[in-house]
C-alpha cells in the first residue's frame, strides 16, 4: 500500500524551497540596493582598469607570480576539473571567507571586503588583447551568475547584521536570539546562491574551453 503525501505535507516542502524567494521579496528594497552596489563597484573598477592600465598590468604580473595563471591555463583543458575548481574558489574563499565569515564576526564587515573585491576584480578583468575582448563576451555572463549569487550572501550578510544590531526591530527578544535568526537568514539564502555558483561555474569552464576560440576566428 503506498500513501500519498498530504496536503499539508506538500504545501510545507513547496515552503522550504519558495523560503528563500520568499525572504528576498521581504527585503526587496536591500535586494536592489545590494545589486547595484556590487554591480555598480565592478563597473567602477572596470572603468578603472580602462583608465590607468598600469593597474590592470599590475595585476596580471601579481597572477602570473603567485602561479594563478599557469593553474588557470592547465586546467582550461579539463572543463569538469576546471569547473569544480572555479566552484571551490568562489564558494570557499569568495563567498564564505570574504563574505559570511568576516560578517558573523563584525556586522556588515563581509559586504565592505566584498566592495574591495569587486572593484579589484573590475581592473582585472579589463582585457589587454583583442582576443581577450572576446573571451569577455561569454564571460560577462559568468560576471552576471556569480555576481547575483555573490549578491544573496551579501543579502544575508546584511540581514545578519540588521538582525544582530536591533533585534526588537526584527521581532527576537535579544541579539542572541538576532544572530541566531541572521545565521538563519544565511543558511536559507545559501539554497539558491549554490545553484548559482554552480550554473557559474561550468558555464565559465565550458565556454572558455569550447566558446572563446570559434568566437575569435569568427569576429577577429
């Protein structure tokens, strides 16, 4: 005998999942104003890098010196290993340890360490050959996918904060209880903010490996 799923049951899964939409509709208004912060710092540092290329030389040649880019062009070979290593540094080093663990520490610390790197990464990306103009092309759809999924952990970070700061304000009895509902906020964001990550990720590694070269010998 097999037992259908009760309304009930239906309706509190389909809840799980809408949860994190739910909690970005809730906050629309820091949603937007989150976006064109970060979208808004990596135009500025793209302008930047245009501006005073030095800056941009400078870090390419810091890159090439730490081993970035002989790691990036061995692995562009192997788009599924390539993929899950871009997945490791945006997740780990980028979303967690620029993010979410400065702000769990220091309200808010996580969305002025991500400013810095949006802008950094602005300058960097500013390409320095006609075939690296290309190469933006399909990449400036990876910049859209992190960038958005980059954007929730900064949504949680700030609700973190907000909740930590004046918790009557949220409705919890304390700060305790504010952090508690913030880390709350984090790990429900989190949810789609992976999917995106991960969306990111292979498009990134596939489209450098099997995009940029046919777009070149097509518009160059």
């Amino acid at each position: 005998m097999t037992f259908e799923p009760t309304r009930v049951e239906q309706s509190a899964h389909i809840s799980f999942w809408r949860r994190p939409f739910r909690l970005v509709r809730e906050n629309r208004r820091a949603y937007l104003l989150i976006n064109v912060a970060a979208y808004g710092l990596f135009v500025i540092g793209f302008a930047i890098g245009l501006a005073f290329p030095e800056l941009q030389a400078a870090r390419s040649a810091s890159l090439e010196e730490d081993g970035t880019g002989d790691l990036v062009r061995w692995l562009v070979s192997t788009p599924p290993l390539f993929a899950l290593t871009i997945l490791g540094v945006n997740l780990f080093r980028l979303s967690l340890l620029t993010i979410v663990v400065p702000s769990l520490v220091v309200p808010f610390a996580g969305l002025a360490f991500f400013g810095y790197w949006a802008v950094e990464t602005g300058i960097t990306i500013v390409p320095v050959s006609p075939q690296g103009w290309v190469a933006l092309i399909p990449h400036s759809l990876t910049v859209v996918i992190e960038l958005q999924a980059y954007i929730l952990f900064l949504l949680g970070a700030y609700l973190l904060g907000r909740h930590w700061l004046f918790p009557h304000a949220v409705g919890a009895r304390n700060r305790r209880q504010g952090y508690v509902r913030g880390v709350q906020r984090i790990g429900l964001l989190a949810l789609p903010a992976l999917v995106l990550l991960i969306v990111g990720a292979v498009w990134e590694a596939y489209s450098l490996r099997y995009f940029v070269y046919p777009l070149s010998q097509l518009l160059l």
